[in-house]
C-alpha cells in the first residue's frame, strides 16, 4: 500500500511538471506582424482559416513576403492541422480515394509559410516534400481497396524528410528576398519561372495563369502577348508530355 502511495505521488509530480513545462510554450505575437490578423487565422490549427488566410495573403502581393519570412524565423514553431475533410498532406493519416492533394508538410509553420511564399512567388526553395504523387496514391487506391469498401479510407504514413533541411531551406528564401526584394513582383515572378528551365516553377506559373490562386496586379491578355506568348508556344513543342499539355491548354484558353 506504501508503495502505490509513492507511485500516485511521482505520477502527479511528474503530470505537474509536465503541465509546468508546456505552459511555458508561448504562441507566436502576432502583433508584431504588418497583417496580423490573417497571419493569426494562418498558423492556426483550423484548416478552414488557413486556406482562406493563405489566399488573402497572396492577393496582398509582395508586401507580405516580410511576414512569411518572419513566420520562418522558428522552424520548430508547429500546429497540427484540424478539420482537415479529405486533404491529403504529409502530415496527413488517412486518403479517403480522392480529395485536395498538397505536397507540403503544413503542420510546420515554417514549411507552411514556404508553402505560400512558393505559391506567391513561382520559386523553388524546396519546402515542398515531393513525396505524394498521383499515381501513388491511386497504386494505393487500387492495392487497399477491399479496406476502403470497408472502412471508407486507407492508412497512410508518409515519409517527410523536409524538417531536417530546413534551416538551409529557409536561408535561401531569405537570401532570394534580400537581393530581389527592391523590384520584384508577382508578375516578374511568372516571366522569371516560365523562361527559367525548371520544369517544377514553370508548370507551377502556368497552373496560376489557368487557374488563378490569387490576383496578380497587371496580369492581363495584353502582357501575356507581349511578354510571355513566345516564350509559351516555344515551351509548348517541348518533348515533355505535361509541359506540352498544359502550355496546350493555356494558350487555347
């Protein structure tokens, strides 16, 4: 009896500390943000406001990308998604065989921040995991589907290795800031990723020409066909099948 007394005793000790340890966790301040209310609803747990926050943030254009940055400033700053319907993520648990498919690790609110600041700016500094692909998840699809009928969804566990590079990741956002932050736009940023030769920014700067994720300021038919048309009908006779199909599609559109 003695020693159950001693056991219940250092359990509590022990559920004490622990509570004593994490109230010390602070949430980030963000009055100190130059839009602090859409940075509140963005790194919170609710995926509902995160996206709407990230979309509105966006459409502000480049003045934002101060306040990503400082987002990034602790890369172990972290949120787990919630309410998250059938988003599929790396953070995510569960595929429910069709849903909304975003390759970034957005439980961090550092990768989260790069996840918009890529959006914004049609580069790559590497935030994205690469590691959920389409045919993967439909190979998954058609490998588990006795569960699914059953359950209605099928596990997932993926691999994230992002975390670990992080701390360069975030240096070269900063340092591409740093040397463009005097004349760069949004609308610099698509010339800049379609007559780059990276495939990931150029179908990126297309897919937001097709379908708009935010404004872009100056963005209309007359300076895609002065700027960038050529650019689009050279890209369009590339040997890669996707670049060839989208460039297809937006030119027709």
């Amino acid at each position: 009896m003695k020693h159950i007394f001693y056991i219940i005793v250092f359990a509590c000790f022990l559920s004490c500390k622990a509570q004593k340890t994490e109230s010390k966790v602070e949430k980030l301040d963000t009055s100190e943000f130059e839009h602090p209310e859409l940075i509140s609803d963005f790194i919170s747990a609710e995926w509902g406001k995160v996206y709407k926050a990230k979309d509105s943030l966006l459409n502000i254009g480049e003045t934002v990308i101060p306040d990503l940055l400082k987002l990034m400033d602790n890369p172990k700053e972290f949120e787990k998604l919630q309410n998250t319907a059938d988003l599929i993520y790396p953070g995510a648990t569960e595929f429910y065989g069709h849903g909304w498919v975003i390759d970034y690790d957005l439980d961090w609110i550092a990768i989260r921040a790069g996840w918009a600041m890529e959006n914004l700016t049609s580069q790559h500094f590497g935030f994205s995991e690469n590691v959920i692909t389409e045919k993967e998840l439909m190979d998954l699809h058609k490998k588990d589907y006795a569960k699914y009928i059953e359950t209605g969804k099928h596990d997932v566990n993926f691999e994230r290795q992002k975390f670990k590079e992080l701390n360069i990741i975030i240096g070269k956002a900063k340092e591409w800031w740093k040397d463009n932050k005097e004349n760069w736009t949004p609308l610099q940023g698509l010339i800049d990723a379609i007559y780059s030769d990276d495939l990931y920014r150029q179908l990126d700067a297309i897919q937001q020409m097709r379908y708009p994720r935010f404004k872009i300021k100056g963005y209309n038919q007359e300076w895609f066909d002065r700027e960038i048309k050529t650019r689009i009908i050279e890209l369009n006779k590339s040997d890669n099948e996707e670049l060839k199909l989208q460039t297809g599609y937006l030119l027709r559109n």
